[in-house]
C-alpha cells in the first residue's frame, strides 16, 4: 500500500478534542513455532500504553498492547467461550498478538503514536496515517511468516481475526485489505474512515461517516471504499451516535462536538451489557468456526468438506436471554426460524388452545396480517408454533426494527418457559411504552427464533 495522506487541509481549531478522540491499543507475539490454526491480531487506539496480560478464562497471556477498550472485547470473547454450552472451550489454544511498537523487530509493529497537539489537520492525517500503515505492513509481514512457517511444519493454513480501535480501526482495514485470504473477520470501533451504511456497520451511528474520511480526498476515499468490497473477511464496524470519530459532520456532531470535548461516545465501546455480550460473541462464534473447520478432514481432492450451518447455544442460558439488558446475536441460519408468532387480545383468547393459534382481533383493531394494535393495560396472547418439547422459550417485546428480527434490548419478557411441544403461548400485559410500534417474538435455548409480529401501541 502506496502512502497516503499527504495533501494539507485547512486547518480546524477542534484539533486538542481530536487528540483525546483518537485511541487505539495491541500485543506482540512471536511466529508461531506451533499448529495455531488461529490466531487474535488487536490493534489499539492513539497513545495507547500497554494494559493487562491475561484475561479470565483462559490462560492466553499478551503483552497488554491491546488498550482499554479492546480488552474489554476480549475479555467479552473469553467470557463467551467459556460457558456452560460455550461454542468455543479450545480458546487456550488461540494466540492474542497485541500489536505493539516494536513487535516484529526494530521499527516493525504498530506504534499507535498519540494524536498531534496541533491545528494542522494535514499533519494530523499524515501523522496518523504513517502510524497506522507501518501497523498494517508490518503485521502483514507477520502472517506471510507465520503462514509460510506452520505450512511448512504441516500445519493447516492459519486465519486470523483482526480487532481495531480508532486509530488501529485504520490499521486493521489497511491490513485487511492487504490479507483478505488470511483473514476471517474484521471487527473494529469507532472507525475514523467509516463510510456510511455499509455491510457490517451496526451501532446507532452506523449511518455516519469518520472524520478522516470526511476530510480526505476522493482518491482517498476510493481507495479506502475498497475496504467494504474485499470478499473473504467478514467486517463488524460499531459506531455511537454523537462519536465526532466516526459518525463525523461539519456541524453537530464535529466541530462543536471536537471544540466543546464532547466525545464521550469515542471512549464508551464495549461498556455497555448488550454492546460487550454482542461483540464478545462475534469473536467467539467466529473462532470457534475457525477451530471446528481445522479439524475437519480434507476430502480426495485435499479440500475441505463442507461444514453444514451450525446453530450455537452460548453459555448465556435462556433465563439470561429474558432480561432487558441481554444482547441476542443473529441466528445464524434461516433454516433455524420457527413458526411466526400471532397475537390475540387475551380476553378474547382464553378459550383458545395453543394448538389453535387465532389471528389478531379487530375488537382492538389492527394493523395487518402481521400486526396488532393495543393500549397500555391491555394484555395480549402471543402465541409461536412448534417448539420442540423440553426446549426452554420465552417470548419479548422489542423496539421495531427494519427487517423485524433479534433487534434487542427487550422492553417487555415474559419469562422462561419449557415447550410441551407444538405450539405454546403465554399471556404478556402491555405496560410501560410510549406509543409506537414495537416487535413481538419468541427466542428458544438454541438460537431459534420466529420472524416479530409488529404491535403498536395507541394512547
């Protein structure tokens, strides 16, 4: 990768909030002398130091270049993988490389230097930009090597899982777009080159745009677009509404919010229950495919056999999963739907069998086939078909969404359940919303889940 931002901008005087707005921290580690099928690269935020050296869970120590906030992902990941019914026990065996200054050698790592105390933006992009890449080419460096040297020893061909914050969001792209056939995912934070609704970014400022985005050039942008195109790595960006960082504009949430310090919402990731579990999750989930598909046999022709879609039971149980501040990750499979769930007005419902699912009534009144239309005091009767007997459900009620699934926290839960088998309701009392439109479904303990009946709530 050709170096990039060089042209001088003009200047903005919010630059001493953008110095505490940029942050990012990784590990070294050294090649690998052993089969590791995968391997966890972190790149920090600006100025970052080194942090802890372990995490609970598993005896996997770094060199605590990770930074606060992606320790806090890992922890989560650790944390994932160790439960009860974790998809992931094996995660000893995973090596955290924890970028640091000089990981692979003298002057070959990611130095994470602190954001320039000036208002000279071009030096402020050519300063970060300099750090980042020397991040991106040098940890590429380090997965030809180790690649070239576990190939040689036997060893299945590694893949990596690339973490990112801030500053080292712009390292782990870089080198995502350099290794794309090493590396399974991409998971960064509070990414100064975001572009807007792309595939992966999720968060309420997932329709923003980074700050270093907004004052590059359009060659830059192309070149940096060509992040979200890359086939093979699946890519996870989170960005907070009112982050100047990623979810950047002239106005509200940049200047003003760069000038008064209001950048809370850069240094706030994975500190939220449902944010930390989410994210935790997706690293967990994404090793231990990794770790399932290094075992599998290879067929005649030396490929892999196909690995059938996988539905996980992580080790938060179902009794977690009813509380509001749980995160639900997507199913996985659209294979693992169950029946859609109906809803009746539960006066008008209490002669009614759960085998005999009855559609909304217009004594309430209606919005459609999929919806029904209530009032606060009212209790309905939602009901799901088909849960396997001795599963473990329960039914919530979430804010609506646009695909109208696993959008969560839950306002309204009833509770935990065991199917009988076939069809199961429960009676759930609308109380507490504002008025609106609201999701209605049922999550089972294997990640099955029905597509949402929408239910709207009147004064």
């Amino acid at each position: 990768m050709t170096h990039r931002y060089r042209r001088p901008i003009a200047a903005l005087s919010a630059l001493s909030a953008l110095a505490a707005s940029l942050l990012l921290a990784a590990t070294p580690a050294a090649a690998a002398t052993t089969c590791t099928p995968v391997q966890i690269l972190a790149f920090r935020g600006s100025g970052e130091t080194a942090l802890s050296t372990g995490y609970t869970g598993t005896t996997v120590k770094t060199s605590g270049w990770e930074g606060k906030t992606l320790s806090r992902a890992l922890q989560s990941y650790a944390t994932q993988s160790r439960g009860k019914t974790a998809p992931n026990p094996r995660i000893d065996e995973v090596p955290i490389v924890a970028v640091g200054p000089n990981q692979f050698g003298t002057g070959k790592g990611y130095p994470a230097v602190a954001v320039p105390k000036t208002a000279d933006v071009g030096a402020v992009k050519k300063t970060l930009g300099d750090s980042a890449r020397a991040g991106a080419v040098s940890t590429a460096e380090y997965i030809d090597k180790t690649v070239a040297a576990q190939t040689a020893a036997g060893c299945r061909s590694p893949k990596f899982v690339v973490l990112g914050y801030s500053q080292g969001a712009i390292a782990a792209r870089w080198l995502t777009q350099l290794r794309p056939k090493n590396i399974a995912l991409s998971e960064i934070f509070g990414d100064p080159l975001q572009f807007q609704s792309q595939t992966g970014n999720h968060g309420n400022g997932a329709g923003g745009n980074g700050f270093l985005r907004y004052v590059s050039t359009d060659d830059e942008k192309r070149t940096d677009n060509g992040y979200y195109s890359v086939s093979g790595p699946s890519k996870s960006a989170v960005c907070h509404t009112g982050d100047p960082i990623c979810d950047y504009n002239w106005l509200l949430v940049g200047v003003l919010a760069l000038v008064l310090h209001q950048d809370d919402e850069h240094y706030n990731y994975v500190l939220q229950a449902t944010e930390t579990a989410q994210e935790g999750q997706t690293i967990s989930r994404t090793v231990a495919d990794l770790l399932a598909a290094a075992e599998r046999p290879k067929s005649a022709a030396g490929q892999l056999a196909p690995e059938p879609e996988r539905n996980y039971t992580d080790d938060i149980d179902i009794a977690e999963w009813m509380t509001a501040e749980t995160t639900v990750v997507n199913a996985d499979s659209s294979a693992a739907l169950l029946p859609p769930v109906t809803a009746t007005p539960s006066s008008a419902a209490q002669t009614a069998a759960p085998s005999e699912p009855r559609t909304q009534s217009s004594s309430i009144g209606t919005s459609g086939p999929q919806g029904i239309t209530v009032r606060n005091g009212q209790t309905l009767r939602l009901t799901a078909g088909s849960i396997p007997a001795g599963q473990q459900y329960g039914f919530r009620i979430a804010p609506a969404t646009a695909d109208g699934s696993w959008k969560l926290p839950a306002l309204l839960t009833s509770g935990v359940a065991t199917s009988t088998g076939g069809p199961q309701y429960v009676d759930v009392t609308i109380e507490g919303l504002e008025p609106g439109t609201y999701s209605g479904g049922v999550l089972t303990e294997s990640f099955t889940h029905t597509p949402d009946i929408a239910i709207t709530v009147v004064p």
